[in-house]
C-alpha cells in the first residue's frame, strides 16, 4: 500500500473520531500517549519495509481505541 493511501486511511479515522482531550485519569492519558508513540514506530517501520499493513493497522485500531474511551 502506498503511503497516500496509508494517510488516508489514517486521517479518515482521525477526523470521524469525536476528540474530547479531558481523559479520566492519570493512566488512560499515558496509556493513549504509549500507544501512539508505538503506532508512530510502527509506520516507520512499514515505511522501511519492516512492518506489515495488518500491524500497521492493528497499531492504529489500539490507539484510538483507547482515545475513544477516554
């Protein structure tokens, strides 16, 4: 997949996500914050060709989860 077509996938699950930057505790934030970072690491990585689309995708899918719940 090329990365145009990766941004925008990405940015369309940013912009149907209703953000609300208030989390409930201390936890939630720095777990939103870890699962982020990871997910920036692993576009690097499929950028480079170390990582597959699915991890690409199971990486994004964890973090706005999480963002969601907060």
């Amino acid at each position: 997949m090329k990365d145009e077509e990766l941004k925008e996938i990405f940015l369309g699950r940013i912009l149907e996500m209703e953000w609300d930057n208030d989390y409930p505790d201390y936890k939630m934030m720095k777990m939103a914050r870890k699962l982020q970072a990871e997910f920036d690491i692993v576009w690097l990585d499929y950028l480079k060709g170390n990582a597959t689309y699915n991890e690409w995708e199971k990486a994004l899918d964890s973090w706005l989860n999480v963002e969601m719940l907060a």
